[in-house]
C-alpha cells in the first residue's frame, strides 16, 4: 500500500521554516522531481497556456462529440459581457462560470484539455485562477506558483483518497479539483498555509457525496456544468478561509472522509451510468437515442 501524504504535516512544516506555502511546494516539488525551479515553473507556464487555448476552443461554440453540451460557455460570455448589470454573481464568478463551461465543452469535444487533476474537472481550477487574474491582475509567474501548490494538494488526496470518479465519485474528481483551486486561490490572495489547508478542508465539506452519474457515460452531463458549480464552490471556501474561518475538522481527516464516502458509495453511482441522473427518464432516453444511432455502424 503507497504511503498516505499528509497536507496537515507540509502544513505545519511550511510554516515552521516561515515559508509561504507556494514557496514551500515548489522547493518540495524542486526536490523532487529533480528538477531545478525555472522548469518546473516553466512547466505550470505552459499549462497556463494550454488551458488558455482550451477556453479559446470552447468559446468558438463547438458541439460535444455525442451532442448534449455545447455552446453554453459561449452564451454565457455573451449575457456577462452585453449584460453585465444583470449578472447576479458579479463579473469574477461569471467569467469563472464561463471559463469552466468553454473548457468542459472543449474537453468534451476532445479538444486539448489539461487534466486538473482530471478530464472530466478540467474547467475548475482554470476557471477559478483565470477569473481571478483578470480580477487582480496577477502574473503568469503568480498563477505558475499557484498551480504548482494545486499539484500538491492533488498529489495529496490522490494519496490518502483518490481522483478519479470511477473510484470515488464526483467527489473525487470535481471536489479534488475545487479543493487544489481553492488552495491555489488562497495562496495567490497571499493568505498563510492554515489558511491553504482550511481551504481545502472547506471545499472537500461541501463537496462530500457528490455523486458520478454521467448520463450515456458520457463526459458531458452532468460533467461540464458540475465544473461550473465546483468552481464556485472553491471561491466561497477560499473566502471563508482567507476571513480566518477554519474547518472543525482538520483537512486530512475531511481527505479520509471523502475517501471512506467513495468507499461506501454504491457502484450505480461511480462512472457506471448506472445510477443518479443517467437513470432518469431523461438521462435514459438520451443514452438510448444515442446508442441507437451508434449501433448499425457496429454492424
Ligand atoms: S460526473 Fe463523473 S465523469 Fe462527470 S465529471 Fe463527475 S466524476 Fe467525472
């Protein structure tokens, strides 16, 4: 059985040495991946970049490749542009929403994503670290430390959880990718590493049950718009985190809980399409209009 990390532990370390928690990850990493600091920031540069143009394809419109989502990041580009006095989230999370929308679509037209920490999740973390550049102005510099304590606090659930639907839930996937986009948001609004760590134990909570239902088995619905809705999730944490507002639970054992939660979930309701919102009457209907179509093609 692999070693389970401890984000409490790097925590406490990083704050021992008097170290920003960004700062503290990147010597980490540094060490690690043997590799000396201008690459590995260099590397979470060029990620920037490929979600950068993720968004760019999303916003053209495309349709997915079984036609349920699509266009949607557009429209909302469009009604927190034109109307702006009319959103009711304000311009930071609505270009949020927008972002994760375009990304999903993207990722669900197989267009070029970065797994974050999955395809599936792909939209969170860009949407929450986008939004909030725009927002304050931060550096691509900033955004690459930023994603670079994402990766830990990932590398971390994947050790004590997991990050992937099939094993945990959407939980798993959407939660973990709003919990590293919460600690990533902490971190560039200069909050200390507690405040890093209650950031993702903040997320986790709020995220925990969250169910992976994919309707078809498809990484469309309810994928795409969950990103939307993790994205925002991880804003409302990273606020109450930076407000000093701390989780009762301490973050490793709210990590244990997600993965306990996995574990007791039924499998109706782990990427089987099986369960949740693919077994509605709608959700049922797509997935048999689509196989119908697929079928004579097998033939
Ligand atoms: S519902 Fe399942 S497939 Fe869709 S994003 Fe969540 S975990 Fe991934």
């Amino acid at each position: 059985m692999e070693e389970k990390l401890s984000l409490q532990e790097w925590i406490d370390l990083a704050e021992q040495e008097n170290k920003g928690f960004g700062d503290f990850c990147i010597e980490f990493q540094v060490k690690e991946l043997e590799i000396d600091k201008a690459t590995l920031l260099g590397r979470m540069e060029e990620m920037l970049d490929v979600m950068e143009q993720s968004v760019e394809i999303g916003l053209t419109g495309i349709t997915s490749m079984g036609g349920l989502v699509g266009g949607n990041g557009k429209k909302i580009e469009a009604y927190r542009t034109e109307s702006p006095d009319k959103s009711i989230v304000g311009s930071v999370m609505s270009k949020a929403i927008m972002i994760a929308l375009a990304i999903g679509e993207a990722n669900a037209s197989m267009g070029r994503i970065v797994a974050a920490p999955t395809a599936g999740a792909s939209g969170t973390l860009p949407a929450v670290l986008f939004s909030l550049a725009e927002a304050r102005g931060f550096s691509k510099l900033e955004l690459a430390k930023a994603l670079v304590v994402a990766g830990v606090i990932g590398m971390v659930i994947a050790s004590r959880a997991s990050l992937s639907g099939a094993a945990g839930g959407c939980q798993a996937e959407c939660g973990s990718a709003a919990a590293m986009a919460a600690g990533a948001a902490v971190e560039l609004y200069g909050g200390n590493p507690r405040q890093v760590g209650q950031g993702v134990a903040l997320t986790l909570k709020n995220m925990l049950g969250l169910v992976c239902d994919p309707v078809a088995g498809l990484v469309e619905v309810p994928c795409v718009k969950r990103n939307a809705g993790a994205a925002a999730q991880a804003m409302v944490a990273a606020e109450m985190a930076l407000a000093g507002i701390s989780s009762v639970i301490p973050v490793d054992e709210v990590i244990d809980a997600m993965a306990a939660v996995g574990n007791a979930m039924s499998c109706t309701l782990k990427e089987t399409a099986q369960g949740g919102l693919a077994v509605s009457p709608t959700g049922v209907a797509v997935a048999n209009h689509l196989f119908a179509k697929v079928e004579p093609e097998k033939k």
